[in-house]
C-alpha cells in the first residue's frame, strides 16, 4: 500500500511540474493537450473516488441497519446527505474539467 502511495504521489507531482511548465509556455499543441489530459484525468478520480465514497458509506449504513433495524430512521438521513456531499464534489470535478476544456 506504501508503495502504490508513493507511486501515486510521484506521478502527481510529475504532472504539477509538467502543468507549471506548460502554464509558463506559450499556448501550443503541447499545452492544449496537456489541459486535455488534465481534464479527463480530473473527472476519472473524481468519479473513481466519488464510487469508492459512496460504496463504503452504503455498505456502512446496510450493515448497521441490519445489526439494529430500529435506527434505521437515524441512519438514513444522514447517509442520503453524506451521498450528496460526495456526489457534489464529483460535481464540482466535472465543472472543473469543463473550465480546463474552455481554455483550449
């Protein structure tokens, strides 16, 4: 896990030193397909992260139902606006991608 943590952690600042580099150059090919790339990665982690958010938080509230049907009134509630606050940040990805598609 440690390793995969590092990997990931290499390949992002490999792509910050990549998008500095491009922001201070001037708008070729290369930038325009660096933001392409920058956009769809933005949406793919985020739908990726959003799921694995979503999927813990269900699993999470079915088990505890199940353990005590009685609350499940309290459980409910609080998970349908934790799937919101998680699908907004999905949301907000989206939105950022689309600003980055704008300045090609």
């Amino acid at each position: 896990m440690k390793k995969l943590l590092v990997v990931l952690a290499a390949f992002a600042l490999g792509l910050l030193n990549n998008a500095s580099a491009m922001a201070a150059a001037e708008a070729d090919s290369t930038s325009k397909a660096g933001l392409a790339l920058a956009a769809g990665l933005a949406i793919g982690i985020a739908a990726f992260g959003a799921a694995l958010g979503q999927g813990r938080m269900a699993a999470a509230a079915m088990e505890s139902i199940g353990r005590n049907p009685n609350s499940a009134d309290r459980i409910q509630v609080p998970m349908i606006l934790g799937l919101a606050f998680i699908e907004a940040l999905a949301i907000y990805a989206l939105l950022i991608a689309f600003f980055l598609q704008g300045k090609i």
